[in-house]
C-alpha cells in the first residue's frame, strides 16, 4: 500500500523551514530542532588562535619552502598514527610551539659538516623575543619507530651541530623542544 508525498515528504526532510527550524537525522532518528546562528564571531581565544595559525603559515612560506625540510615534515606525518600532510604536522607543531613560547625556533635547514649534521634553524614568529638558546633533545635511530633520545644541545646564534654520528649507516634524527617537535623526521644516511 503507497503513502502520500506528504508522508514520505515529512520522513526524509532535511534543511531549514522559513529559517527558523532545522530538520537533521541522528542515528537513523528524523527530529527538528530550532536553528541556531554562530556564537561571537571575534572573541579574544579565537583572534589568539587564528594569529598562532597565520605565524606559523607564513613562516613555512618564507623559512621552511626548501625541498628537503619539507621532505621530513612529510616523513614525520607519514610515521604518525593518524594520516596527515607534512604541512599539517608542521602547523601542529609549529601552533603548539608558539603557545609554549612565541619565539620558538625550528629547522630550516640541515647540512653536512664532515661526521656531524648542521641544522639551520628560523624562528617562527620573528616579531617574537626569543631567549640566547633553547634547550633541545636530539632523538635518534635506525627506524622512526625506535627512536631514543641521543643528546641534548643548545640552539645558539640559530644553529645546532650535533655529536658524531655512530657510526656508518641511515639515521632517522628528530628534535624535540619542551617535548614539542621542533624538526621534522631528519633522514640521513652516514657512508
């Protein structure tokens, strides 16, 4: 037996009625519920927000735009637990990093100086004071699963060299900052 198109109407409807109800389904239930406009478009927490995710977006523009730092930000996303960009795991860790401390400092670059890396760094937010170093934990291995920390270095004059690598093989190296990553996933192969 067929039923009218107002009943089949009622049973599948969605959207808003004259602006003032909205028709939604929830677990297979049809309700409607009065329709509600955004909450405070400019509040402080937002702005706050919205200015950390401009710092840190136009700084991967400007200070971290070489192929390979962008490189080990895509390997640090590809070896975490939920699937992301390398952009996205920088923003992560970049907004984060300026919450803990506006004048963070992050790898820019990394160079080879005879058994040693150079990481080159920028800082984040440049209009941000920054102390003389920040204490960083180099971590290290031979897979990005199974990382221990390695050592602990002082970023002065924007610049970090680390210890001699071990020995002959590929290295994954990372750089943590207060327990925030201040690198991306630093792949290396010491012949």
């Amino acid at each position: 037996m067929g039923s009218s198109p107002g009943f089949r109407l009622f049973l599948s409807a969605s959207g808003s009625l004259g602006g003032v109800m909205t028709a939604t389904r929830w677990k297979g239930c049809q309700y409607w519920i009065p329709k509600t406009g955004p909450g405070k478009q400019k509040s402080t927490k937002q702005t706050e927000v919205r200015k950390r995710f401009t710092t840190a977006d136009r700084a991967w523009k400007k200070s971290f735009n070489t192929e390979y730092v962008r490189y080990t930000w895509d390997l640090a996303a590809g070896d975490g637990y939920k699937p992301q960009s390398g952009y996205n795991a920088y923003m992560s860790a970049a907004y984060h990093a300026l919450v803990t401390d506006p004048g963070v400092m992050m790898v820019s670059s990394v160079e080879v100086v005879g058994d040693r890396l150079q990481l080159n760094v920028s800082q984040v937010d440049p209009t941000a004071t920054r102390s003389d170093h920040e204490d960083v934990v180099i971590w290290m291995g031979y897979s990005p699963r199974n990382m221990q920390p390695w050592a602990t270095g002082n970023l002065y004059y924007n610049w970090l060299q680390t210890p001699p690598l071990p020995g002959l093989g590929i290295y994954y190296i990372r750089m943590a900052y207060n327990g925030l990553p201040v690198s991306g996933l630093i792949r290396f192969q010491n012949k």
